[in-house]
C-alpha cells in the first residue's frame, strides 16, 4: 500500500473533513476571547488553537475506533470502516492514537507564557 493511501485512509478513519468543518468554530471563539479588553493576540496562541484542535480530535476520533472496531465488525452498516476491514491494523490505529495524544499534550506547553511568575 502506498503512503498517499495510507495517509488516505487514516484521514478517513479519523473524519479529517469533519475536523476542518469544525476549524472555523474554535476560530470564532478564539476572536472573540482576543476581543476582550484585557486580552493580547499572540501567533503562538493561533498555532496552538489549531494543532490541539486537529491533535486532540485525531486522538479521540481514532481512540473511539480502536474501542468500537468488534462492535463495528458484527455490524453491517460499519463492518467496511477501515479496522475490521483491514485497510488499517490496530497496531497502526493504536500508534497513530498515541502520538496524536503525545503532540496534543506537548503543543498545549504553547500556552504558557514567557515567563512564569
């Protein structure tokens, strides 16, 4: 299987369009809360919004797969997603869920200010 392919499939597994129908909701608020007196803009708070948004979503998306794939196998209307299909090995999910969890928590460090008090 190729790499496109698999890429693919992943982006598949997790619902990516759903993601990024999402985007634009997380976006609003993030203006919103910069709208506010008190509050500062800062790219790095941009960049962090958007990569836990996709990061954590991923996780979660490919965590609930993992769990549900022999619920998902008996069932005809999912028996053809991507793990009791095989287009995808749990080996594979399970990876792809612990890194995806792994960048979310390392990207939330984003967050916290220059200097700590």
């Amino acid at each position: 299987m190729s790499m496109w392919v698999r890429v693919r499939h992943f982006l598949e597994l997790i619902r990516f369009s759903h993601t990024i129908f999402a985007l634009p909701f997380a976006m609003l608020s993030a203006v919103i809360a910069w709208s506010q007196a008190d509050s500062v803009f800062r790219w790095q708070d941009l960049a962090g919004i958007l990569i836990c948004m996709v990061t954590a979503r991923s996780a979660a998306m490919a965590f609930n797969r993992l769990v549900d794939r022999d619920i998902d196998k008996d069932n005809p209307r999912t028996a053809r997603r991507h793990i009791p299909a095989g287009l995808l090995s749990v080996r594979a999910v399970t990876l792809f869920t612990v890194v995806m969890s792994l960048l979310f928590i390392a990207t939330t460090l984003i967050f916290l200010p220059k200097r700590l008090p």
